[in-house]
C-alpha cells in the first residue's frame, strides 16, 4: 500500500495538473483566512490581520513547489519549466535556432533514411511469415564453386526429403513458360507451378480473393501476380471468376496477389501461379522454412546426406562432386549491396557529425551572446548543474525538431536508393513507416543532442561571474575560440573525407561509362524465343526452325542484322549473359592446373551484329553451323592465356558444358562434346562483368547445343523499340503458336548495362555521395562563416579601435580571417591524410573503382575556394564598419 501511495500522488499531480493547483491554492486561501480571524479576535483590524496573515503563510507559488519537492515531483517541474524556456529561447533568435534546426535535419534524416534502407532490405525485406527461418538451397560444384546451382526433386524424393528432421515445412515450385493462347498473339507467360500450401507457407494474404488451397492439386485454377493483373487486365477488381486460356487450356482466376509477393525473383519472377502436379512438372525446386533452433550448419549436414542418396539415383540431375549451401534467403542480397550500404550508412554519418559539429558552433556563438545572463543566474544562486540542465535541454529541444523534419525527409531520401539500384535490393522491399525506424530516430535525436549541446553548456556553465558584471565587453573581446576552431577543423577533415570518396565514385562511374566494352551497344535489341517441346522434332528440325526465324526477322524493314544465341536463361529474364563457365581441355596439351573458359553457343552473324571483329582465322559458315560441325572459335584472352607460345589456330578443344547429360531442357548434337577445331581468334570483349577482366571464351555453333530458350541479338538502323509492331507481325506471320519473350517493349543492350550491377552501384555510389558531400560542404561553409561572423561580433570594439589608429582594410581582413584560415587549412591536411590513408580501403570497398590520387587535386581546390569565401565575405563585411560609430556605442 505505501508502494502504490506515491503513484497515486504523482499520477494525480501530473494528470491533473490544474485541478491540483486549484486544490492547493483553495487549501491555501482557508489557512490564510483562518489565521486572519484567530488575529482579528486578539484585536488586530481586519486589513492588518489579512496582511500578517499572508505575510506569516508566504505565497502560493511557495506552497505549490513545497508540495512538489514533498511527493518527489520537483525535478520534472523543473525541467518543464526548462523545456518551455528553452522552447521561448528558439523564438528570441530564429535565425540561429533555424540555421541550426536545419543543419541537423539535414543529418538525422540522411542517417534515418540509410537505416530505414538497411532495415527494409537486409533485415526485414520479405512479407513472408518467419522469413529468418525460410532458405533456398543450393549446390556448390566442385569445379566450379562460383557458380551455386539449385536442384530440383524428383516427385518420390522430394517426399523422402520433406521427412528430414531439419525441416519445420517445405514449398515446392517449378518455373515454365506458356502461351496465352486467348488473344491475337500468343503472349509469353511466366508460370510458377507451385504445391497448394504456397499460402500457408508463406503467410501472405491474398490481394484479391483467394489463395491456392490444398484441394487445388488437381483443379485448374490460377492465382496471378500483381504485375501481370496490372499490365494484363488494367487492374480490373471484377477479374475474379474469369479464364485464363495457357496452352489452350483454360484455367479459372481465383486471386491476386499483393504487389510486394514476387518469392521466385531469385529465379524469375513469374506471372501466374497454378496448382503443382506431377502431370504438369516432372521436378520440384523446394524453399525450406527450418524448425526453430536449427542452424545452417545442422541443415547442411542432413541435406547432404539427402542428396547424395539423390545422386545415386539420378545422376546427371547433380554435379559430380558437390556441397549444400543453405542459406537465408535474404543473403545473396547481403552479398550483392551490404558493403554499398555500409559505405552509404559511414558517409550519413559524417555527415550527422558535420551537422552536430554547426549546431555546436551555434550555440557557442548563441552562449557568447548570453554570458551576461548565465552571469546573474550563477550570482543569483544557480548551480552548475542547474545550468548545464537548461542548456541541454535547449539543444534537445533543437535536436528533437531537426529530428522531426529530418524523419520526414527520410522517407523521401530512403527512396533514392531503390531507384537508382532497382535490380539490387529485393523487390518485396519497401520503404514505410515503422516503429524500428522511429525509435531510431528519436535515440539519434537524443544522442545528437547531448553530443552537440555538451560542449556549448560545459564552456558556459562556469561564467566568471565578477569579471562579467565589471566589464563585459573586455571579456566578449578576450573569450578562448580554441573550441571554436576545433569544431572548424573538424567539419573541414570531414568534408574533405566525404568530397574525396565522391570523388573517386564519379570518377569510378565515369570510367564505367566510358570503357571500351569490345562491342557496340548501341541500336541492339533482342528478343527470347522459347521453343516448345516436340517429340516429333529431332536435332536437326530445330536447327533449320532457328535457322528460319531468323531470316524471317532478318527480312524486317529496319533490322541490319540478326545473331542467334542459345541460352538456359527464360526469356523472361533480359539478356542471359555472355556464356557459361566450363572447364575444358585441349588435345595434347596436358596441364596440372584446371583450365576454365565461358563457353557460349551461337550462330556467325553474331559477331557482326555487336561488331566484334575478327582478328585471325575464320568463322564457321552457314553450311557449319546448320550441321553442328565440330568447329569453334576462342578470343584473344583464350590464345594468349593458354597458347602464348603457339599458334591456337588448327588446335583441338573439348568442354565439358557440352556434354549431352540428358538434360530435358537442352537439345544437342550427335557427339557435341567431341573434339573440336579452332578456326579463328575473335577480339575481346567485357564478358565477364564490367568490373572484372576478360574472361576467356570459346565460341561454338549454336545448333551444338540448344536450349529451350533462344535469343535474337538484332542490330536495327534506329531505335529498337520503333520495331516493336513489325516483328511481332513477322513472327506471327511465321508461326502464330510462336510466343516471345516481349509484349510491351524490345529489350536493348543499352538498358541492360545501365542494369549492370557494378554500373548501378557506381551509379548509387557517385550520386548518393555527390549529394552527401554537396551538404556537407554547405554546411561546413556555413560554419565557418558563422565562425567568422562571430569572431567579429565580438571584437567589434577592438576592430574599431584599430581602424581609428589607422588600420587599413586589408590587415582587418586578415585579423579578422587569420585564425579560421589556419583552422582550415589544417583540417584539410588532415582530411587528405585521411583520404591517403583510406584509399585503399575504398577500392576495396567499392569494386570498379579506378580513381587515381589525382582525384584529390580538384576536391581540394573547391574546399579550399569554398572556405576561402565564406571566410572572406564576414572578414570584408567587418572591415567596411565605421569606427566612429563602433567607439560611440561601445
């Protein structure tokens, strides 16, 4: 009972704040009146009696504090009264309070806005019920263990493997392409066959209607994607209980999801989702959710063991050797951008600290103006804790209002990496508004409060008091600006460090832009072909099929050339690559070392389509490519890695990629990975990503190895796009059961470099930083000019003193300017020591970097024009005061 006694008092004080005050005052009023009648009946007068009585009781205030300190509510009154104080005090100088406001805005919503990024796409990107527990296995070849691959199961053993004891549940998918077969041309459609429990798995309703459903397994129902109801239906609400005619088979819409569930991105994102069974696909790709408690570790112990039994049973469907690789779904995402964002978070953070370091410099300039104030309180019996606690609770208050403004230019700015990397991050990734990011903002709030206000109210928490109230002016003229400086300083180094990383990222994003690629992308479109399966059709049929479409599209008005490519990647996804890692050998040629080489599969007028010139030898004819004839041709980087000795020419290879492996996906020709002939050495180009070297590379004649999927590269005399109609009217008119790749728009090389990921990153990283620096800079200039402004406010008696002895204008500028000069300069030495020191570590940090030292020549020259501006436009300013007036006011 004692316990709950003083919360019921403070409850009731702080609650009810008024009506306790009312409750004390009328309590108040009775003892002064019944003091007043005991006085009046001893003979004393009613007005004298009224007076002694209020003067023996004191006042009502005094009353009011002493039933504050009574239930222990003293301090928080007093910081109330702070906090209203302070509040009034932002009002008194609104130029300083704005300045300052926004200087941390700028901070606290660029650091809020980079967590809001690194929360909503690393930590908690999908909308998937317990989504730290869901994995996507792999495998790790052996022989090549850059490349994971993921395994598809059987129907028998993915329901032998769905009995592990690592595995809490399991959904299975696998992707296909399909026709609609319900409009004037049969449009691509990416299908995901998927177990019915998709919903339960993943915990993530339905935008419209339903869900799949265990019942589901053998109806023909389909659930579509946001997307495709978007692009396909125009969003239609009334969809449901419609056809969608795939194959001239009719499936009937049951729902719709939600915008952010795209869970096959990391295949292929897909279209429409149908009931999986065996009749429809042979195979299950399987997404695990584990049990709790269960570490990667453990599950890749028993999935081992799995797939090993697996392999036994079927062969050619796993590597030769290999290990799993289980890990969260979210990891490959925190390979691909978790250094970008770290680089991203250190420069939001600098400039948090540049920023808090303005403020700071405010406020001592705001503290100068006060001391005369701080004086009396400190006189009048204001302790120095008392002191330090109002001026704290003025940068708080400060603190909090930046961080409102910078939380709502957060959400703005947390954007823009979404934008300029939109291939990087998870695409069931959004920016919005949550509690993490809140409390984060209001902990920075705090922290960028104290950090910034700590300075300021030490300094001025200890006024000397007599040396004040005789001379005030003399003490303003003498104040140490020793903190002063050391905050110039500061912001100078880390502006430095932050225009010196933009730097080198524009540079690194300039070489991007303009390196030699080896080909020429401009006016190159292409367009997936998927070929259907057909019995009936042996290697040859396809051939001359490939072979055909592609005179049919190179007869298009427009179109220059046409190159053929074979490709395993679905036409859904643009522009597969440039070849396929695989280890090869050549014919009396023993080496210790494993040999490597991209093995790519195409027809000979590929080369001429991106204008990759042959260097020596020939390239096989058409004769060769329609029979799959035993011939090949290797890049620069073949010859001389390999043969640097001899001629490569006339030489014999064998890959290993091209073995028939009886893979139901690939069609080849009789003995493909037979010994093969070298007849020509081609130039290099970037095939290996825009960061990394060239790799070497073998060419073959596509009709060797044929995919499902094809890919038209088509080199046109304009723009691609403007072809759009024409070859789709063509390739209808060859085969209306043809499908392709595109509905809306033909995929150009163009777009898929600017999709590159070193060409997105160097992207994100020269405008995010640019930005960044760009703010830091006008925040550093607006602290030295401050500074400066400040230094001459406060010597404004001296500088007119010497301008009366007849001091001219230019050693007034110097005066004026000399200190925070030197206070520039080091902290640029400083910042290029820095930036010397990191440089290294950026390059590594920042892959396809090849900024040179030089870069800090032309950073230095805007920081030191910048600082040598803002310095000098106050200096000018206090040497055109007229000294007769300064003296006559002083």
């Amino acid at each position: 009972m004692s316990f709950l006694a003083p919360l019921r008092s403070w409850w009731k004080a702080l609650a009810h704040r008024s009506q306790t005050d009312r409750e004390i005052e009328a309590e108040f009023e009775y003892h002064i009146h019944v003091r007043a009648q005991h006085l009046m009946e001893l003979g004393t007068s009613p007005q004298e009696a009224l007076r002694q009585a209020k003067f023996e009781l004191g006042r009502v205030d005094t009353q009011k504090e002493k039933f504050r300190a009574t239930i222990g509510l003293r301090p928080l009154h007093e910081i109330g009264g702070d906090i209203r104080y302070g509040i009034r005090s932002l009002y008194r100088q609104p130029s300083v309070s704005i300045a300052a406001i926004l200087s941390l805005a700028l901070g606290i919503g660029a650091t809020s806005a980079m967590f809001n990024v690194i929360y909503s796409t690393l930590l908690h990107p999908f909308p998937y019920a317990d989504a730290d527990r869901i994995v996507n296995p792999s495998l790790i070849d052996e022989k090549q263990p850059l490349v994971p691959t993921w395994f598809a199961l059987e129907p028998a053993q993915y329901e032998s493997f769905i009995k592990a004891t690592s595995i809490d549940s399991v959904l299975g998918f696998m992707l296909a392409g399909q026709s609609e077969t319900g409009g004037p041309f049969p449009e691509n459609v990416s299908t995901a066959y998927v177990t019915p429990n998709m919903n339960s798995f993943l915990g993530v309703p339905p935008l419209l209607g339903r869900g799949l459903q265990l019942s589901d397994a053998s109806q023909d129902v389909v659930v579509l994607s946001y997307k495709y109801w978007q692009r396909r239906f125009g969003g239609d609400p009334a969809i449901l209980g419609h056809t969608l005619d795939l194959e001239h088979q009719s499936f009937t819409i049951v729902g719709v999801m939600p915008s952010r569930f795209t869970f096959t991105e990391t295949v292929s994102n897909a279209d429409v989702y149908i009931p999986w069974s065996a009749s429809r696909s042979p195979a299950l790709f399987p997404w695990i959710k584990l049990r709790p408690g269960v570490t990667m570790a453990m599950a890749n112990a028993e999935f081992q063991a799995y797939l090993n039994k697996f392999r036994q049973e079927t062969p050619r469907h796993f590597p030769e050797q290999f290990h799993t690789n289980v890990e969260p779904i979210a990891a490959p995402y925190f390979r691909r951008s978790g250094r970008t964002l770290a680089m991203l978070f250190a420069a939001v953070i600098f400039l948090l600290l540049i920023g808090c370091a303005n403020c700071s410099v405010l406020l001592l300039a705001r503290g100068e103006a006060r001391q005369h104030e701080l004086s009396i309180r400190s006189a009048i019996g204001a302790s120095r804790f008392r002191m330090i606690r109002q001026l704290l609770v003025e940068s708080l208050a400060i603190a909090f209002s930046g961080a409102a403004l910078g939380t709502a230019l957060s959400y703005w700015l947390a954007k823009l990496p979404l934008k300029l990397m939109p291939g990087t991050f998870p695409q069931e990734a959004t920016i919005a508004v949550n509690w993490p990011v809140l409390v984060f903002s209001v902990a920075l709030a705090l922290i960028t409060g104290v950090l910034f206000g700590l300075a300021p109210a030490l300094r001025f928490s200890r006024p000397d008091v007599s040396h004040m109230m005789q001379a005030r002016a003399r003490t303003l003229s003498t104040t140490n600006s020793r903190p002063l400086n050391l905050l110039i300083g500061a912001q100078v180094a880390l502006t430095f460090i932050l225009l010196g990383v933009a730097g080198a990222a524009i540079a690194g994003f300039m070489h991007i832009t303009s390196m030699n690629l080896g080909y020429d992308p401009h006016n190159v479109g292409f367009i997936g072909i998927p070929l259907k399966p057909d019995p009936n059709k042996n290697h040859q049929a396809y051939a001359n099929y490939i072979s055909r479409l592609r005179d049919t599209v190179a007869a298009v008005p427009g179109v220059v050339s046409v190159g053929v490519m074979s490709s395993g990647i679905p036409p859904s996804q643009p522009f597969g690559g440039f070849g396929l890692p695989s280890s090869f050998e050549m014919l009396g040629h023993q080496s210790e070392q494993p040999q490597h080489a991209l093995v790519q599969v195409v027809s000979p007028e590929y080369f001429a389509t991106l204008k990759i010139p042959l260097l020596r030898g020939r390239l096989w004819s058409g004769d060769e490519n329609r029979r799959g004839d035993f011939v090949a041709v290797v890049n620069e980087t073949f010859a001389q890695q390999y043969f640097p000795q001899h001629n490569v020419i006339g030489q014999q290879v064998r890959a290993d990629s091209l073995k028939n492996d009886g893979r139901p996906a690939s069609i080849t020709s009789p003995n493909s990975s037979d010994w093969r002939q070298v007849l020509g050495i081609v130039a290099d180009f970037q095939n290996n990503g825009l960061e990394r070297p060239v790799a070497p590379a073998i060419y073959v004649p596509y009709t060797a190895f044929m995919w499902n999927y094809t890919q038209l590269f088509i080199r046109t005399s304009g723009n691609p796009q403007d072809l759009l109609q024409p070859l789709r009217t063509a390739l209808h008119t060859f085969n209306p059961e043809q499908r392709i790749s595109f509905t809306t728009e033909i995929g150009t090389l163009e777009e898929v470099l600017s999709h590159q990921p070193i060409w997105m990153q160097q992207h994100l990283f020269s405008s995010l930083f640019t930005f960044f620096s760009g703010l830091a800079l006008f925040l550093s200039l607006f602290g030295i000019a401050s500074t400066v402004l400040f230094a001459t406010a406060r010597r404004r008696s001296e500088l007119g003193i010497r301008m009366a002895l007849g001091a001219g204008r230019t050693h007034i500028i110097w005066t004026v300017s000399r200190t925070t000069l030197t206070t520039i300069a080091s902290g640029i030495a400083v910042g290029l020591a820095l930036n010397l020191t990191l440089h290294k570590l950026l390059q590594h940090w920042m892959p396809g970097n090849h900024a040179s030292l030089w870069v800090f020549a032309p950073v230095t020259a805007i920081l030191l024009a910048g600082a040598a501006i803002a310095c000098m436009l106050p200096a000018v300013r206090a040497a055109s005061i007229d000294p007769a007036e300064t003296l006559r006011c002083d």
